[in-house]
C-alpha cells in the first residue's frame, strides 16, 4: 500500500514539473504574474524599483487634492443659448426661394451657445457665476460633476460687478464653504477650478499675486483678486479656493493678447460677491449710492495747474444737474478729498465709497475749492443702472459717480 503511495506521488509530481516546463516554454508571461499575497511566481525581465504598498488614503505631501475633494462637487458647468438678430441666407436674392417661402423665408435666425462655469453657494440651488456668462441667455442649463442636468432661472444680474445669480431645483445639492477675505493674503496658494473650453472640470494651482487690482476696465466695481493659477475660456463663473477648499473669489477675467492663460487671471472676492448676492435674492437688484459727479483722478500735471501740494483726491470734472452733488453745492473744479472722514485717493475708491452708502442717508464731503477747505453735506442718491451696450451683454465700465 505505501509502496503504491509513493507510486502514484512521483508520477504525479512529474507531470506537474513536465506541465511547468511547458508554460515556462511556451506562456512564460503567466508565472510573471503575482500570486494573492503579491509574490512573484518569476523574476521580472529588467530590474525595477517600485514603491511599496500603501494601507493609507492620505494623499502625498504637498498634495492639494482634499481641498479639491471638497471644492469640487460644488462647482458646475453653465450652458447658456441666446438668439441673434436674423440675418439674410444666400439664397435671399434667388426669385426661385422668393416665390417658395416668400421674404421671411430669407432671414433666418441662429442661436448662439455659451460655456461658463458656476458654484453652487446654498443647497438651496442657488448659484453664483458671471454676468457676462448668461446675459441675454433665453435658456440656461446646469451641468453637475455627478451627472445631473437641470435648467436654470435668473434670479438676478449685476452687471457693474459682472456677477448673477441662479437658481435650480434639485435635491442633495453640495454648497462650497465660504472663505473670508480677512484671511487671505498675497503669496496664499490657491485653486481655480471650472471647465476651460469645454474640456471637463478641471483643477489648476497658483498664488495670490496682489489684491484690489482696479482700472482695468473690466467692470464699474473693480476690486479683483490677482492670481497666477491658469484661468481660460470657460473657467469665467468658477471657483477660485483656498488650501483648504473654501471659495475665496469668483474667476471673471484673464489678460491674454491671445485668449489663452499668461499668468494673470482676476477674480471677484467672496466679499464682493456674498454682499450682491444676498442683495440680488432678497430684492432682486443691487442698490448703491450715488452723489452724481464726473470725478477725474489727479495727475502730477493737474496738480500743477492747480497749485496742489498733494496728488491724492479727485477733481470734481463735472456734476450732474439736479442730481445730489448738485443740490448739495459741488462745483466742477472742486478737489474732493474725504467723504466722511474717509480719505479719497483716486475715483476707483471715490466710486466703492459712494457705491456702499444707503440711498437717504447724508454724507459729508470735503473739498478744497480754491484753495479753500470746506465741508459739503450731499443727500445720497440712488445709483441709476448702467447703460444698455450694443449687445445686451456688457458691463459699464464707468460713468458719473
């Protein structure tokens, strides 16, 4: 019996060795691969150095990938269609056309399609994004990183700032956590993130590069956050984010001579943009004063001509008749230099001060006119909105304060 044991052992041992030389000669790419505990059944064909397994889901040093993990789901794509004006086809001289579909058959109209991007602010759906993004849209539809689609409704627009509001209506919605600009400094890496031309959500890095970036002329109100983090076509409406995934600005702008990413891209702060919307929700539009002057930044040229010891303050350029400053008693040539015990230094901040004071309230401007200190009390108007632009779409780019 054990003899027969022994027998049926050696054969079967040897047909496991002749079915191993066989795989060797034939397949030997099966015993290169890894057995359950991740041994190798063979030596590999060069020498390689590998990292050893890990047990752990932190991400690698220097990694920003948990401030991404939670910016992320809450910044959405933003399709937006508008009409255009008809326009005539080619075959709009054609009699054959004529006498078939008779002349409104030689105009046509064409929709034009937008891409922005959004984040959603409150779980309620309302979204922050440009103005420029959906200005003059008939539809507008929502895009989000976990497949859903929904369409979109305006709630509201501001152009001066270049900033809307939208809302959509769906459940489980991920908020992004807002920043605050008292915590944000030049030199603080942050994150943009939106669907630069219409690739797909995407993440890039950089720094703060300055703040109160203004004269730009990209909006009335400009106070932008500088960054070097790419920004492209596509990104505008986008989440500009702190290390730690909190919203600290709304990507709006690049300088390009090409239309591509130079290394200079600007966004709105959260401040900014936390104030028109909560503004936009509550009536509907953004309120701001407004005293009715043209003021002119002082040059070392018009201090000059003045007989100025300083260049600080605006020139008074021109007052709009009946209007605050009017009524008041500013007079063009007036050198304004506070409001309020506020020091004025140029019309950019002349415009923000004026802007965040309450229609009805009183102001008290100080000028020099003729050399001559005085103080003014002004009545606060209400700033009048900006101008239509030629396609519905633009911004104002300044205008009487």
């Amino acid at each position: 019996m054990l003899r027969r044991f022994w027998l049926l052992f050696a054969q079967a041992v040897t047909v496991l060795l002749a079915l191993l030389f066989i795989v060797a000669t034939l397949k030997p790419q099966w015993l290169q691969r890894q057995g359950s505990f991740g041994r190798q059944l063979a030596n590999p064909i060069i020498a390689l150095q590998e990292v050893a397994p890990s047990f752990s889901d932190k991400p690698a040093p220097g990694s920003y990938a948990e401030a991404a993990e939670r910016a992320t789901p809450a910044v959405v794509s933003i399709f937006s269609s508008k009409d255009t004006a008809p326009r005539s086809t080619p075959q709009a001289n054609d009699p054959l056309f004529r006498y078939f579909f008779g002349d409104g058959g030689a105009m046509r109209q064409e929709p034009v399609s937008s891409l922005g991007s959004g984040v959603i602010v409150s779980p309620d759906g309302y979204i922050l994004t440009n103005h420029h993004v959906v200005a003059g849209a008939n539809e507008i539809e929502v895009a989000l990183p976990d497949g859903r689609k929904a369409a979109a409704k305006l709630v509201g627009s501001d152009p001066e700032t270049d900033l809307a509001v939208l809302k959509i209506n769906l459940n489980h919605l991920p908020a992004i956590t807002l920043g605050r600009m008292d915590r944000v400094h030049v030199g603080d890496v942050v994150l943009a993130i939106g669907n630069p031309f219409g690739v797909g959500q995407t993440v890039t890095m950089g720094i703060i590069s300055a703040l109160g970036r203004n004269h730009l002329d990209i909006s009335a109100f400009e106070n932008f956050i500088q960054t070097d983090a790419a920004i492209n076509p596509g990104n505008s409406g986008g989440a500009l984010v702190d290390t730690q995934g909190n919203l600290v600005g709304i990507n709006t702008a690049i300088y390009s001579r090409n239309g591509g990413n130079m290394g200079i891209g600007f966004a709105i702060p959260v401040s900014t943009a936390r104030s028109v919307m909560e503004s936009i929700i509550t009536t509907g539009t953004v309120t701001r004063g407004w005293i009715g002057v043209e003021p002119q930044d002082i040059t070392s040229d018009i201090a000059e001509s003045f007989n100025l010891q300083q260049d600080a303050g605006v020139i008074v350029a021109g007052v709009v008749q009946g209007g605050p400053a009017d009524l008041g008693g500013i007079q063009p040539g007036d050198i304004l230099t506070q409001v309020n015990k506020q020091s004025i230094t140029d019309t950019s901040q002349l415009l923000n001060v004026i802007a965040q004071l309450k229609p009805g309230s009183s102001a008290v401007l100080h000028v020099l006119r003729k050399q001559k200190p005085m103080d003014i009390t002004v009545s606060i108007g209400k700033r009048p909105p900006p101008p239509p632009q030629p396609d519905d779409t633009g911004t104002d780019g300044g205008g009487a304060e």
